[in-house]
C-alpha cells in the first residue's frame, strides 16, 4: 500500500491537523501507512495515540521579530515566515528535501506549507492542498491584497511581493531545482480543495474552485446557562486590550453569558465572573449552545464562525489578527454579524446592542443556515478520503 504524507508548517493551533484525523484513521484502516509532519509537535500524541500515524517535527523558521510585514498581500506573509532570506529559504527547503527522501512518499498533502510544496515540486508525486482561503490564495500575478483594516500601501506592498518571489528564485536555485515565473505558483498542485464555504472564502466569493465546507465539531459539555433572562450570548474568546470593557458591559446589562476563556487570565475570570456571566473550564457540544444562544462573541476563529452560521446564529467578531479580520469582514458582508476590528470599547458595546436588539442579523445567518441545510458535516472526512485514494 501507499505512504501518504501530511504536513503543516505556518500557523498556529491544531486546527491545522484535527480535520485530518479521522481521514488518517480511514487511512490506516485501509492498510496506507500514514506519516504527518507538523509544526506543533508538542501535541502530536494527545491526537495520534493509537492510531497507527507516525509524526516528526516539521522545518520551519521560528523567529518572527525582524523585519516584519505589514500583511496586506499573501506574499508578505511569507516575507514574515522566512522568505525575507534565502539563506533561511534554501535551508528550509532542503530540510523539506531531507525529510521527504527519508519517508520517500507516494502522496503528499498540505495544509499551511508553502516551504514544503516549494520543495516538494520536483519529486514527482501527486500532491493535494488542503484549507481555508488564507491559506490557499488566488495564483494571480500579481496577487490580490488582502481585504484590511488600514490603508494599504500598494507600491510597498508590490515591492515586497518582487523581493519575495526572488528570494524564492535564488532559495530554488541554491536548492538545486528549477525556478518558478510567480509567487502564486507554490499552490499549483494535484488537488486544491478548500475547507470552507464560498461565502466565508477570506478573498470573497472567487470562481474556478472546489469548495467542501468544515467538518464536525469535537465533542463538548452541556451548556448550563446562568439562570438570568435576557439575550444569551456565547463567547470563544482569546484575551485582547479592551475585552473588560467588553465584560463589564455584559456585567452592566446582566446578559446571560457563558465563555469558553482560551488564555484569559484567572484574574480577569476572577473579577468579572458573576451571576450572570460565567467562565466554563471546558469546550462546550456547539450544536446545543448554538440551539440555546442568541448571540456568539468570538474574534473571528473560521470554524467557529462557520459553526455558527451553519446553525444560523449572528455573531460579533472581535478580530485579534489580520486572518481574523477577514473573517469578520465575510460575517459582515452577508449581514450575519458585525465586527468590531478596532476593539474599541464603545463601539463594541454599540454593536453587541444592534446584535441583540436588531432581527436582520438573526435573519441573516438564519438564511445561510437555511441554504446549508442538507450539508453534511459528518461526511467530510470519507470525501477527503476518497479525493486522496483517487490521487494513488
């Protein structure tokens, strides 16, 4: 049988690997010995235990404090991850080279591996690439800018995407391989699926590719709401600036609250917890805290998001990074949300109140739940499977 080899590089979180869970086991179930390469090693056996997948370290660059970016173009994304020097490129893609004759694999997939498709152009394998929209962009040339929240300065932005494709050039040539004619050119592959719907594509609703939607959630806790009337509100927030303020406003109207706290500090937890807002120690079953809350605080977290739409719940989307702002700008674009991009205290607390109070966001998210409502989440993984065993 085959050897089939998964890998994530940039991004953080295991986002980059649970989708792929239950298409390894089907994998290894079907005699295919399954290999996966990942950036976070430290939690590779939390997921692979006795699953019959093998997993190594993946080569990447660590250090991301200089001469950052400001990423308005996928390219300077790249810039920020390594491809500021080719001395760094040519050493990650040989260390890619390295790591992909020692497993010599009949099938590759990435998610969130530029370095590794570079490097892996050559081998003569079939090969898939697998995420959501900011992680596989557009292959134009030049590549679109990104929707963001400041004003941009293209000719800066430009600049960067040139410096970047010559390092990628010069970083090729140094690793013995043949050069590309655009940056967009790392993401030609076998087999681009992206794991998301069109309307959440972080680029906009772009033509000519295959979009599959989100898996299922993982399993969760029963919510147990204060015991308070008013809007139920859910919230998957990670800690920013101003989020007390955030907090004291819920606190103020005593909205019926449950936060999943991911990083909020126990003195945060401590001095707003009350009757009416409660910290949960565990993820929550998002299917019945979806059927149970009128309103999702979250910064902007894809699958989250998709989550909620799916049951049709409206969210306000509290952005920490770029990706996230993305995110918030498709929740607003279909009139399911709002987001509050530069976290400020009032404008929060304005747009938390329109949430709550106004019906066409309801309405609105109710309607992409309605269009989506024979998707099944369920059979993600058996498609993946399929689409990879159709590639050997």
């Amino acid at each position: 049988m085959a050897r089939i080899l998964f890998n994530w590089e940039m991004g953080a979180g295991m986002g980059h690997i649970a989708p792929y869970l239950e298409t390894a086991k089907q994998l290894v179930s079907a005699g295919h010995e399954v290999f996966f390469v990942m950036k976070e090693l430290q939690r590779a056996e939390r997921f692979f235990h006795g699953t019959g997948v093998k997993y190594l370290q993946a080569p990447c660059h660590p250090d991301f404090r200089e001469g950052l970016k400001t990423s308005a173009l996928y390219a300077q994304i790249l810039h920020n991850c390594g491809f500021s020097s080719v001395d760094i490129t040519t050493s990650l893609i040989n260390a890619w080279r390295g790591l992909f004759d020692l497993i010599k694999p009949d099938l590759m997939v990435f998610d969130h591996a530029p370095v590794a498709q570079l490097a892996s152009r050559e081998l003569g394998v079939k090969r898939a690439v697998f995420g959501t929209g900011f992680q596989i962009p557009p292959e134009d040339d030049p590549m679109p800018l990104m929707p963001f929240w400041n004003k941009v300065d293209e000719a800066a932005a430009r600049k960067d995407e040139a410096q970047v494709f010559n390092v990628i050039n010069q970083s090729l040539t140094a690793a013995g391989m043949q050069s590309v004619e655009r940056v967009g050119q790392i993401f030609e592959v076998d087999l681009k699926l992206l794991c998301t719907f069109r309307e959440l594509d972080h680029y906009g609703q772009r033509n000519g590719m295959e979009f599959i939607g989100v898996g299922p959630d993982p399993v969760g806790a029963d919510p147990k709401w204060p015991k308070m009337p008013g809007r139920r509100l859910f919230g998957y927030l990670k800690p920013f600036k101003t989020l007390p303020d955030l907090l004291k406003v819920i606190n103020e109207n005593e909205l019926p609250t449950l936060i999943y706290p991911d990083g909020i500090s126990h003195k945060v937890m401590k001095k707003f917890g009350s009757k009416n807002l409660h910290f949960v120690k565990r993820p929550l079953d998002m299917g019945k805290v979806c059927q149970q809350c009128d309103v999702a605080l979250t910064n902007g977290n894809h699958a989250t998001t998709a989550t909620l739409l799916l049951h049709g719940v409206p969210s306000l989307v509290l952005p920490r990074h770029h990706e996230q702002y993305m995110v918030g700008e498709r929740v607003q674009a279909l009139g399911a949300g709002l987001s509050a991009p530069k976290l400020h205290p009032d404008g929060m607390k304005l747009k938390l109140k329109a949430l709550c109070e106004d019906g066409r966001y309801k309405q609105a998210a109710m309607a992409f739940a309605e269009k989506y409502s024979d998707f099944d989440r369920g059979g993600m993984s058996s498609l993946l499977t399929e689409r990879l065993t159709a590639l050997l």
